[in-house]
C-alpha cells in the first residue's frame, strides 16, 4: 500500500484517521492559510486543505497526502477560523448562542508521484442552546477550545452547549469527514475493508 501522509499536526484529525486503522504519518504542512472573504466557505475550505496536502507533494515523492481544514460560518453567513483567545472565543460563543451554524470542512489527497488530486467538503449544522455568560465562561475556563473552529469541542464538554446537531457525518464536526475520506482513498486504490 502507498504510504499515506495527514498534512496536519491537529491531535483531533490524527484520532480521526486511526479510526481507519490505516499506517500513516502526520506532519506539519509547509502553508500559510488566508482566509479569502471573497470565496465561499466551501470554495475556501477545499482550496486551504489542497494547499496543505500540495504543500508536502516534495518531501513526500511517493505518497497519499491528505489535506483538511475547516470554517466556522456564523448566522449572518461570515466565515470564521480558531479564536485564538478566550475573548475571541467568549464573543463568538456568545454570537452563537440559541442559533444554528453551520461548519464546513475541506477535504484533499493529491498523489504525490502522478499529481492526481480531488478535493471535496463536507458541511455540519450546530443548534447551540441559550446560554449565559457565566455559562459560556465556565466552559471556556473549563475546555479551553482556543485551537478549534467555532470555539468548542464536540468530542468533550462541548457537547453540553448544543441543543441539536444535523449533518451527513458527524466527524467532519471534529475536523476530518470520514465517510468522504472512505470514498476518496477508493478512488486513489486504497480499500479499507479489502481483506
């Protein structure tokens, strides 16, 4: 099998792919994401996990890279990355609060020996519930989901700021669309239930 490479150094996605039960590598892409307000937030997500899987096509001559990102698209349909902060995510938790929002991730491979690539995204929707600013302090302090799109973790006490949750997969919501994934690693030869 052809070695495979997550260009991510995010301890979220790499949890993701071992549910594949597949070798691989994680490493640090060598890309700098801007975030373009002109393209769509699907647009933007396929275009920032391509350049992450392209970013590593020269140290890895011979692989499958796979790339991944995602945005954070609030109420009034503005896309928005990893708070950084607490005030940033205190603002945006607040914002969120008693609205839906919807999550984009981005999706990549690129075969590094022939350039064949694909891209593709998935999109989640997140119902949070009303909740007080004493509420949304207490789960910051608590969590501290500075690195993570729309500023908490739906695979830790996360989960207790939502109110209802619709998509086609539930771990594209955490960073990597495994049932894309599935389907795209097929297409590069790679069969995960072959015997």
């Amino acid at each position: 099998m052809r070695k495979l490479i997550l260009a991510s150094t995010s301890p979220y996605r790499r949890n993701l792919l071992k549910q594949l039960q597949l070798p691989f590598v994680a490493a640090p892409p060598d890309y700098v994401e801007e975030f373009d307000p002109q393209l769509s937030p699907a647009l933007l997500v396929r275009h920032l996990a391509l350049g992450k899987a392209l970013s590593l096509c020269e140290r890895y001559p011979d692989a499958l890279i796979i790339g991944s990102d995602q945005v954070f698209v609030d109420q009034r349909g503005q896309a928005l990355g990893k708070p950084g902060g607490f005030d940033a995510a205190f603002q945006q938790l607040k914002q969120m609060s008693g609205r839906q929002h919807s999550f984009y991730t981005g999706l990549a491979i690129v075969d590094s020996r022939t350039g064949a690539k694909q891209s593709d995204y998935a999109t989640f929707a997140v119902t949070l519930r009303h909740l007080s600013d004493a509420q949304i302090e207490n789960y910051l302090q608590r969590e501290k989901p500075y690195d993570c799109a729309g500023s908490f973790k739906i695979e830790g006490l996360g989960i207790a700021l939502m109110e209802k949750m619709a998509g086609e997969d539930f771990n594209s919501l955490i960073g990597l669309p495994l049932i894309k994934l599935v389907s795209m690693l097929e297409k590069f030869g790679v069969k995960i239930l072959a015997p």
